[in-house]
C-alpha cells in the first residue's frame, strides 16, 4: 500500500544517527541514493530502480523551508521479526536522543501476541516497533 513515509527534521545529522540506530536494531540499512546525489533525503528500507522499487523511511528537512513539527496523532509503525528487536530499538533510540513513549512490553489491549515499544524520535515524531506471532519470549 505504502511506497514510502517521509518524517521532517530540524537536524538532519542528529536525525541521521538516531535512524541509522534505532532502524539498525531492526535490521534496515540505509537506502543509497549515491547515483542521484544528495537531495537532503535520508532513507531506510528499500530503495532501487531510482525509487521505482521503494519501500522506505525518510527523513529531510521540510521543503518549504518552514520548521519540522511533528503532527498530533501521527505515527509511524515498524516491523519487528523478534522481541528482541523491539527491546533493542527502544534502547538505541533511547540511547541515541529519542524518548520513550512506552517500554517494551505486551499491550494485550490490542492482541495477545502484541509486543510493542513506542519512541520519539529528536524532533518529537512518534515511531513504534511491533512484533506479532509470539505470547512469551524467544529463545535465541
């Protein structure tokens, strides 16, 4: 449904460490755009084709020129394929200028297999990581 989501940032470089840790934790890279120079986009996800193949994250600071805010309301949902991921992209985010918004835990208000951590990125966008499938930890 999605091809892909763009967040603004007051701080391109800050926002660039957080993702590339928070997403990092969930195993997304960096998409790289090297063959059509810096536009100011930083992406996570995929990205090829020139963006005819695009699945991504973005961030950029806003086109018309005014502050990032972000919007009441909005929020940006990750996959997470183990708790584990979830727990570590609480903690890099958390680590890297992020605010919690909700440890990772259970919300059995949504489903019994619902393992979620909640973050605000440096500018205040709200991001979350989910993992479903699983009622109890994971053996690594």
């Amino acid at each position: 449904m999605f091809t892909y989501v763009c967040l603004g940032t007051r701080d391109i470089d800050r926002a660039t460490a957080f993702y590339d840790a928070a997403l990092g934790a969930l195993g997304l890279q960096r998409c790289d755009t090297s063959e059509e120079g810096d536009d100011g986009w930083i992406g996570w996800g995929t990205y090829a084709e020139r963006g005819a193949v695009q699945v991504a994250l973005w961030v950029c600071t806003p086109f018309d020129g005014r502050p990032a805010t972000p919007g009441n309301g909005t929020m940006v949902a990750l996959r997470a394929t183990s708790w584990q991921q979830v727990d570590a992209f609480h903690a890099q985010a958390l680590a890297h200028g992020g605010t919690s918004e909700g440890a990772p835990g259970l919300r059995l208000q949504y489903n019994p297999d619902f393992y979620a951590a909640y973050v605000r990125d440096p500018d205040g966008n709200k991001l979350a990581a989910v993992c479903r499938g699983f009622t109890a930890p994971q053996v690594p």
